[in-house]
C-alpha cells in the first residue's frame, strides 16, 4: 500500500480507526458519555478528509488506488457525505438514547463505525470481490446492531436481517461469479470492455446475472418483492439504528447498482430488458409500500413500509437511466438528488420519533397526539419530513420526485411516471394522517410528560438542522444537483 492509497483511503481509514477507538476507550472508562463525543469527532474527521480529497484536484486525474480496486471519485465522494452525514446525526440522535446500553456503548458505537466504513468502501469500489467484501462489512455489524436490545423483538429481527442478509450476498455473489466466469476479469472497466467488444451481451448466463445481482441488491434497498425484512427490522431494532438503515444502507445499495450496473451494461443491448426488470419492481414497490403502509398503527412499521414505496420512487431514475438513446445521466444525477434529500427527511422523523417514543418504547402513532401543542418545533418539523415524502413544495422531496419523473418522461416511460404521481398522492393519506394527529388529535397525557421533559439537547438541534434543510434545500436545490452531476460524469 503506497502512500497514495493511505491518502485516498483516509475517510474509510479513520473511520476503522476511530470503531477500535471507541472499543478500547469503553474498556478503560466508566464515564461513558465521552465515547459519543469522541466517535462525533472523529466522523467529523472523516467529513473534513472527505473534503479534501473533493477540493483536490489531483484526485480527478489519479483517483484510483490500492491496485485499481477503488476510486476516490466524485461519485464515491458523494455518497461518502451522506453515510457520514448520517453517521454523525444518528451519534447526535443516540447521545442519550444510547445509555439503555450503558454496559455496550462501546458495541453500539463501534459496530455502527464498521458498517458506515463497509458503506464507504462500497460506494467507491471498483472491483467485484472488494464490493462483495464491503458489502458483508455493510451487512454483519448491522445484524449486531438490530439485536443489541435483547428483547424477544429485537433478537428475531437480528436472526431475520441476518439469515435474509446472507441469503442475499450469496445470490448477489453468483451473479458476480457468471460475470466474471464470461469476461475473465472482477474489474468493473475491464467487464464492461469485454462486454461491449464481443457477442457476450446476448448470452443468457449474463442475463443471469445480472438477475442475481438486481436481485441482491434489491434486498439492500428493500425494494420488493425483497422487503420482507424491512418491517420487523425496522419495528425491532434500537430507532437510531433504524435511522441509520433506512438511510445509509438505502444509499449503498443504490451505490452498488449504480457502481455496477453504469458503466458496464448501460448502452447496450441488454440494458432494455435490464431497464424493464427495474420499471416493475418500482412499480411493484411503490404500490405495495404505499397499501401496506395505509393500514399501519406502529410509525416506525409505517415507516417501513414507507422506505419500500421510496426505494420504488428511487428505482424509476434507474429504470429511465436504461433506455437507450437518452440522457443517462438525468436518471442517474437524479437518483443521488433524491438520495441526499431523502437523508434529510427521514432522518428528521427518525429523530422527532425518538424524542416522542423512545423513553416509554411506545411507538404508535396515536403517540404524535396534539404534539403542536406540546412542541410546536417537533411538530412543524415532523410536517416538513411528512410533506417531503409526499412530494409536496417547496420541499427537497418535491425537487427530487420532479427530477425522477422528469427523466422517465424523457426516457419515454410516462406511464411509470404518472404511476409514480399516483402513488405519491395514495402515499398523501398516510404521512397527513400523522400530521393531522400532530395538529388535531386529542391529547394524551402519557404523551404531554414524556415530550415536556426532553431537554434541548444536540440531538434536538440536529433535528431543527435536518427539517431546515428539508426545506432550504427545496428552495435552493442547485448545490446538490451540481454536486450530483459531477458525480456521475465521474464514472461514465
């Protein structure tokens, strides 16, 4: 390893770091509230090496490292904002939350350290086996992650994650073994040379493939029909590791197609049926996402059912991107769009939802009753994530459903784009149900003690921070779609 490779690797590097950090500092202290702050600022760290390696500008000519199989490209870079952008609201989030593990803070703090480095690596590995090897860093500490509670909900979860996770890699590891057994080479530019100077594109085993692999990675953005972990994971685990799911390994799984599937199968033959796969599994996940969520009493289920409808929203920037004959990169670009923006939101009710429910681990909706009243921040701020989700101006969900839409227009899929308008309204009755409980529902008083007596802390900044980027960034969308662009003008 040169120099060059520290240097490109640093962001995943401290990252690792700071995990064995956090593990030794736990053994050695009983004041355990100095492991959230030391692992804040070494993520901050991590977002400042980031940084540089995006300013630098030798890093656009000689970005790849560690004998090609990653690259610290703008597309890598992006991707590495968000997950450590998540990383470090989610540690903010479990400042207080955390002390129901005061004997495993160490765990709990480390083992998010090593999934966030897996999800890094992934986003910019160039290479089939270093991205199977980032994926199982992604997956495994997550499992722990789903488990810590110890009750009865939250071990079947983790068994769940875990046997449906390994299920998953193993399918996604075979659809990387047909491309690399028909081209010779794990290295994604050589596969997609082979592929597009030979007759391979027409051969069946590499459709296979790249069944298996849509497959595999459907399962990581809990697209259906692969959702099936979503609910019980989503309801089980601790609510910052929920947050930090529903965000973080959404993006990395989009990481990963989008790794794949860009450079290497978009603008040939193949990539019609490819394109066709993926228009209906979004729609099939929209509408199965949006029905089951409509019936759901428990918000972090609803929630969960709701990630399934966005991974389907999501999915049709992949489905436009596969068309050819049209601008991939509006498809592509707007899928990070919608990405970065979709951090925001979610995480900004992952964090009112922790305020409001955590302490008594209630977590029915009925529990957001006349919360405008009680906290009027909380409140405007849950409407803002709500609204978003719609779709609704002048939030960033809006900007982003426009750009997806848009670029299926474009593409010539107009009926998955009016499908996704349609659902986006089915989706409305939901999200404003919890709004109209926040603003007219009647008062519980289990509800008004717990809510009053959490403090102003960090936690409850970074929720202002989240709901006002929620909406600053619906007016003001430019700097994140420039960014976005660059990011996928890297990797074509």
């Amino acid at each position: 390893m040169t120099f060059n490779d520290i240097y490109l690797l640093s962001p995943e590097i401290t990252v690792v770091l700071l995990a064995a950090i956090v593990i030794v500092v736990d053994l050695f202290t009983t004041n355990k509230k100095i492991i959230p702050i030391i692992t804040s600022l070494g993520i901050i760290l991590a977002i400042l090496l980031t940084v540089t390696l995006h300013v630098d500008p030798d890093t656009t000519t000689s970005s790849k490292g560690f004998f090609n199989t990653f690259s610290a490209d703008m597309f890598g870079l992006f991707f590495k904002y968000i997950i450590l952008g998540t990383v470090l609201v989610v540690v903010l989030y479990s400042y207080e939350y955390a002390e129901k593990f005061n004997n495993h803070q160490g765990e709990y703090y480390s083992l998010i350290l090593f999934s966030a480095s897996g999800m890094m690596l992934l986003a910019s590995a160039t290479e089939l086996i270093t991205l199977y090897v980032a994926l199982e860093l992604t997956s495994l500490p997550s499992a722990g992650l789903v488990a810590l509670k110890r009750s009865r909900n939250a071990a079947e979860a983790g068994i769940k994650f875990l046997l449906l996770s390994a299920i998953s890699s193993a399918v996604l590891l075979y659809g990387m073994v047909l491309l690399y057994g028909f081209t010779g080479s794990t290295y994604l530019n050589e596969i997609a040379a082979q592929i597009s100077r030979s007759d391979l594109i027409s051969n069946p085993a590499i459709l296979l493939g790249i069944i298996l692999i849509t497959a595999g990675f459907g399962f990581k953005i809990s697209a259906a029909p692969f959702q099936m972990w979503a609910p019980d994971v989503y309801e089980g685990a601790p609510t910052p590791i929920t947050a930090f799911l529903s965000v973080a390994s959404k993006a990395a799984g989009f990481a990963l197609a989008i790794r794949i599937f860009y450079p290497v199968f978009i603008g040939t033959e193949i990539s019609i049926e490819w394109g066709q796969i993926i228009a209906i599994l979004s729609a099939i996940s929209m509408s199965l996402g949006n029905l089951i969520a409509i019936k759901q009493k428990n918000i972090k289920r609803l929630l969960a059912y709701s990630t399934v409808a966005q991974a389907g929203y999501i999915m049709v920037g992949l489905a436009a991107m596969s068309v050819p004959g049209t601008e991939y990169d509006s498809g592509a670009s707007g899928i990070l769009f919608y990405l970065a923006g979709y951090a925001m939101t979610n995480l900004t009710a992952f964090g009112i939802i922790i305020f409001v429910c955590s302490k008594t681990e209630n977590y029915s909706i009925s529990k957001f009753s006349n919360l405008l009243k009680i906290s009027p921040v909380l409140a405007i701020s849950m409407t803002l994530a709500m609204i978003s989700l719609i779709g609704i101006p002048p939030t960033v969900g809006f900007i982003g459903k426009v750009y997806l839409f848009s670029a299926a227009m474009d593409s010539g899929l107009a009926w998955l784009a009016i499908f996704g308008v349609i659902n986006s309204v089915v989706s409305a009755y939901y999200y404003l149900n919890i709004v109209k409980i926040m603003f007219m529902g009647s008062p519980e008083e289990e509800t008004d003690k717990e809510v009053e007596s959490i403090p102003h802390t960090i936690g409850y900044t970074a929720v202002i921070l989240s709901a006002a980027a929620t909406f600053a960034f619906g007016l003001f969308p430019s700097p994140i779609i420039d960014i976005a662009n660059k990011a996928i003008q890297s990797i074509i």
